[in-house]
C-alpha cells in the first residue's frame, strides 16, 4: 500500500474517514462512482452495486457521494472524529 499523504500533519491511513456503503440499500445506480473523481469507489460486477475499494483516497471532510446518493446507502463518520485527530494531531 503506498502513501496517502498527510492532512493536518497526521498520515491519511490514520483518518477513518471515508465512505461506508450500505449493500442492503444499495441500488446500483452508479451516482457516487460516476461523481467521485478520487476513485474511492469501484464497480463489483458480482453484486452490480459500488464498493469502497480505495478508502483513504476519499478527501477528508467531503461527504457530497452521500447527499447524491437517494437510497441513502453511503454514510460516513461524524465529523467530529476529525476535530478529535486535530486536537491529537
């Protein structure tokens, strides 16, 4: 696994934030991978639904897959994990 960089100082690998997606919910529209231009997202041809598969590429503190996202399926962590890494940091 290579790097992915740093925010606020502290490495991205130690930030859980990124999208968790919901399959039960999930209607395979495709809104969030074809939005996502960091490519956290891929296309499971098994299940035709998305899946997380690069979480760490998600840009700290966007959410927007989420709100485009109708059948509610993706949800992240609240935001204040972030201010606790920043007051960690």
């Amino acid at each position: 696994m290579g790097s992915y960089g740093e925010w606020k100082g502290v490495p991205r690998e130690n930030i859980p934030w990124y999208p968790r997606v919901d399959l039960a919910k999930c209607v395979g529209c495709e809104e969030c991978f074809n939005f996502c231009r960091q490519k956290v997202f891929a296309w499971d041809e098994k299940n035709n639904k998305t899946k997380v598969a690069e979480p760490f590429r998600c840009v700290v503190g966007c959410s927007t897959c989420a709100g485009l996202c109708k059948a509610e399926a993706i949800s992240f962590p609240p935001l204040t994990i972030l201010k606790d890494i920043v007051k960690k940091g």
